[in-house]
C-alpha cells in the first residue's frame, strides 16, 4: 500500500471508528433528556442538560492537559481509553442511578477532551496541505453518519409512544453500549505514520507518535505540549478562530440536546412528538454528511477558499433559527413531562421543524469542515496544541449553553446564537484573508480548502 493509500484509509478508519462511538453517544444525548424526564417520577432525579453541563465544563478544563496525554500515552491508545469511558456512560442509562449518571459525566469530560486532542493530531499526520480539505470533509461526514444510524432506529422503536418503559429504555442503551465498544476496538486498526521528514526537520505531531518509551522524554514532550498550547491560545488567528468556535460549541448544544428536546415537547405533533426526536436527528445526519462530502470530497474544484462556504452556513443557520422562532412554543425547551400545548406565531408544523432540523446539520458541517481544515491548515507542526484550543473553546461554550437551556426560553438561545454567530463568522473571514494574503506572498496557489 502506498503511503497516500495508507493514509487515506487510516482517515477513513478514524472516521468509521468515530462514527460507531458516536452513534451511541449523538444518539444517546438526542434522548437523554427526553429519557430522564420519564424517570424523574422515580428515584432518579437527574437532568439531561446538567449531565451535558458537566461534561463540557470538565471537557473544557480537561483540554488544558490532554496534549500532555497524548504526548506521554500515543493517539491511537488515548483513543481506545477514552472510547471506553464513553461506552461506560452510555451503560449508565441502562439502571441508571443519580450519583452513578453524574460521576460518568466528570469522566467522559476528560475522555472527550483526550480523544479529540488525539483526532486532530491523528488527522493532521494523515494529511499535507493539498489533502488536508478532503480529509477533514472526510471523517466529518463519517463522523456524521452516525446520527442517521441511531435516531433511525428511535425514530422506528419510539413511533407511536407518549412514554419511554423500562423495558424501551433498556433494549436501546444496551444496543447503543456495544455500539459504542465496536468503534473502541477499531482504533486499534489505526496504522502508524512512518517518519518521512528529513533529517533534522522536526514536527511536533510527529514528536507526539515518536517510539521513545524513556519516561523523561515522554515527560519533556509533555511539558513541551502544554507550553504549546499557551503560547498558541494568545496568537491573533486563535484568538478570532476562538470565536467561530464559540458558536459552534452554542449550536452543538442546541442541535444535538435542546432542539430534540423541544420537538418532543410539543403535544401538537400527537402521537408521533416522540418518534419525531429520531426523526429530527436523522435529518440533522443528512444535512451533516451532505455538507461533509460536498465541501471536503469537492474541496479540489473549490477555487475560492473557505469563506463562502462559512458564508452559506451563517445563512442556512440563520434561516433555520428564523422557522424554529415561528414555528416551536418558547417554552419548548424548560416545558415539564406533560409537554406544553402552547403554540408559537404557527401551527407547529412536523415538516418546517424537520426541515430544520436539516438545515441545522448543513450549516454546522459548513463552519466544522472548515475550523478543522484551516486548523489543520494553519498549525501543521503544532497540531495537538492547537485541536485542543479549538474543543477547549467549543466545549466551555457547549457547557454554559446546557446550563442556560435549564433556564432560558427559546427566543432568547436563539438571539444567543445569532449574536455568537454573525461576530465568528467576520472573525473567520478576517483568518482567511490573512493566511490566502500570506500564500499569495510566498507565490502559492491558495486554490485549495
């Protein structure tokens, strides 16, 4: 196998592994609260949004350290014990206890802050400056198939139903479990990049794979890596790529927790508000996947960078939040277990709230596909440092956005977003002019995302 072949099939493993763990995890945090408000007349007394809360706020804090563990332990094993810990999470819903649900949360917090450290420094090394668009296109649309899988499923197990058993609950968080534990074993498929820099030309993602076992070394690269990482958050391209990153984190919140919620929650849809949660994530997935496959697998033929393709994702978002303001009650998302019957400025419409739901997932892939290509883009040599800046940034903006949606009514998470959005979107433009600037200067072509 050539080194380009190998390459490329390590990306797509890394996405097909990503793709089963986080068909449980989507999966689960779609109906997590849906589930959790069926159990909350038990001794259960738990919340899908504080559990959600928790773990960003952990991930967040935990992304200070995760290059340090990746420098010390390898990408593909950090992968696997963070896979783990997810499946672990997942099996919490299977007999779920308050005190149990919690704990799971503080310790998928720091998984997810070293498997994405590890992604990005995974991707990086499979990838070069002319094939750095078609990867991140790639494993996101990977990534994103798998909230088709999962909510396919809700969508036909929960059709019909006004409440979730035991029994339902049950057969869904067992079969998300081993889910979740086959994408685990796959990363170990994951093959190692061989060293082809020249002699005395250093790279700091290939540093982190080196096969030094000396534990000074590893504690050196460690120290190395997080100094990387300060240096790099006070950069000025950071520092405005941060606030793309904030409202991807706001949207990640609202698309994969309260939006499901809020569909759920509306007795005007009848029998069918239950099933429809699944149903919404299915055309999230779509809309994620289209936007993957059309702006990573076609990056080549794109000879106009990445800024109209961030354009088109601040628009459809900004007609998708439009149609939710109209079309679903502002208690929606805080409404009790009975659901509300209250009705916006329309008669809540399945079809405009899957729609959005479409237009939710192809406006988020616009900004993932390229924040993960102009990283990758960007810090070539510092790709650990600079992946765990960039979940660092999306997750504490994904915590605090859970914890407001315990509080907040729908108009203003919306206008929340809008404001977020509309200022990270002119914060990316201004990145991507500078560093086309900067080619153009060098003589490159920058016809390539």
């Amino acid at each position: 196998m050539s080194p380009g072949s190998k390459k490329l099939f390590n990306i797509i493993l890394l996405g097909v592994s990503f793709m089963f763990i986080f068909t449980a995890f989507q999966t689960c945090g779609n109906i997590a609260q849906t589930v959790i408000t069926n159990l909350n007349s038990t001794d259960f007394h738990g919340s899908g949004y504080t559990s959600m809360s928790i773990i960003y706020g952990v991930f967040s804090a935990s992304n200070l350290l995760s290059p340090s563990v990746v420098a010390i332990v390898g990408p593909q094993l950090s992968m696997v014990v963070s896979g783990v810990f997810y499946s672990l999470y997942i099996a919490v819903f299977i007999q779920p206890t308050t005190w149990a649900f919690y704990t799971a949360s503080v310790f998928i917090g720091i998984a997810a802050a070293v498997l994405w450290t590890a992604q990005g420094n995974c991707l990086t090394v499979n990838s070069d400056e002319n094939t750095i668009g078609r990867n991140s296109g790639v494993f996101w649309a990977l990534l994103q198939s798998s909230l088709f899988f999962g909510n396919l499923y809700i969508y036909f197990a929960w059709q019909g139903k006004t409440h979730i058993s035991e029994s339902d609950r049950r057969t869904v968080f067992i079969a998300l479990t081993v889910i979740s534990l086959v994408g685990t074993v796959l990363f170990f498929l994951i093959r190692k990049q061989e060293d082809t820099k020249a002699p005395g030309e250093e790279d700091s993602a290939n540093e982190i794979l080196g096969d030094s076992s000396s534990a000074q070394t590893k504690m050196t690269r460690a120290v190395a890596a997080f100094k990387k990482s300060i240096k790099l958050s006070f950069t000025k391209e950071i520092l405005l790529l941060s606030v793309t990153t904030a409202y991807t984190g706001l949207a990640l919140t609202f698309f994969s927790g309260v939006y499901g919620t809020c569909i759920g929650a509306v007795n005007r849809f009848g029998s069918e508000e239950k099933s429809l949660i699944g149903l919404s994530g299915i055309f999230i997935g779509v809309g994620e996947i289209l936007g993957g496959g059309i702006f990573g697998l076609l990056s080549k033929n794109n000879h106009f960078g990445r800024n109209p393709i961030v354009m088109l994702g601040i628009i459809v978002h900004f007609i998708a939040f439009y149609l939710i303001f109209f079309n679903t009650p502002n208690d929606a998302p805080i409404a009790p277990m009975e659901g509300t019957d209250d009705i916006a400025y329309m008669i809540p419409s399945k079809e405009v709230a899957i729609l959005c739901s479409f237009l939710l997932g192809l406006g988020d892939s616009c900004f993932n596909t390229q924040l993960l290509s102009i990283l990758g883009f960007l810090y070539a040599e510092d790709s650990a440092p600079a992946f765990a800046i960039f979940k660092f940034v999306q997750s504490i903006c994904a915590a605090v956005a859970y914890f407001y949606s315990n509080y907040f009514l729908l108009q203003w998470q919306l206008l929340i977003m809008v404001i977020v959005g509309f200022f990270g979107t002119i914060a990316f433009f201004t990145v991507e002019w500078e560093a086309a600037a900067a080619l153009a200067a060098r003589g490159s072509d920058y016809s390539s995302i």
